[in-house]
C-alpha cells in the first residue's frame, strides 16, 4: 500500500492546484496523463497490480485500499479538476468523476494490459507521449470531425 500511496502522491502532484493555474487544460492532462502513464508502466506497480488481481478473493479489504488510494484517488482528483475547467468555461460536462474515469481509462488504455500480462515491454518514452497526446486529443475534442471538416 505505501508503493500506491507513494505513486499516487508522484502522479497528482501534477493537478495541484497553483500548478494547474499556471497551466491550461490541455497541458494539465498532459502533464497528468504522462507521470500517470509511467506510474501505470513501473516494474513496481505492475507486481502490485498483479498480486492485487490475484488476490482480490482472498483480501477484498487490501484490493480496495489499492483501488482507493491509486486509481479511485487519481480519478476523484483529476474530476476536481474537471468541475474547475467546466466553472471557467473550457470545458462542457455535466459529470465530471464519469468523465475523469474515461480519461484515466484512456491512459491505461490496452498497453497497460498488454504489460502486466507480458506480452510486451513497456512503453517508450515517445510511445507514451504519443499514446498521453492521442488520449487528450480525443478527450478534449472527441473523433467526430469539426463543422468545418
């Protein structure tokens, strides 16, 4: 629990809040999905995350505790951050934590599955700009081409 704690207090240090003021939408979950994405991607994190999946029936409490202070924390945070950019008019969503779920979900995306089970290393450091950048793009503006396209 304190390699969790540990990464998700390296990975929301990005959506603090003097640092989001300094920052515009796109470079706060830019910012977020990449320490995110190398949290996901870490030798540690990846042993935790197995030994969890594994281990879910025999220790639901520790399991939840994982869930809480990594992903549940990282997402609940991230909607803060989503309500503030919908109050200031950058965004439209009427429901932030589902929202701020998708985008962590668009993170991890499949490498993160394809890593714990194997069957590749992971990520690049440019695969993963790539993949952060692709996630936010499609986040922000969705894949449905502009009224000018």
């Amino acid at each position: 629990m304190a390699i969790v704690a540990e990464n998700a207090d390296k990975a929301l240090s990005t959506l603090a809040i003097e640092e989001i003021e300094r920052h515009d939408l796109r470079a706060t979950l830019t910012a977020f999905g990449q320490h995110l994405m190398a949290i996901y991607m870490s030798p540690a994190l990846i042993g935790v995350y197995r030994i969890a999946v594994t281990e879910a029936n025999r220790f639901p409490n520790l399991v939840k505790s994982f869930y809480e202070q990594g992903p549940g924390r990282a997402a609940s945070q991230l909607a803060e951050v989503l309500e503030s950019a919908t109050e200031r008019g950058e965004i439209r969503a009427d429901d932030c934590p589902r929202i701020a779920g998708h985008f962590v979900g668009m993170i991890r995306d499949n490498l993160h599955l394809q890593v714990v089970l194997g069957l590749r290393p992971p990520p690049s450091d440019k695969e993963v700009r790539e993949a952060v950048a692709s996630a936010v793009e499609i986040f922000l503006n969705g894949v449905r081409p502009g009224p000018d396209k």
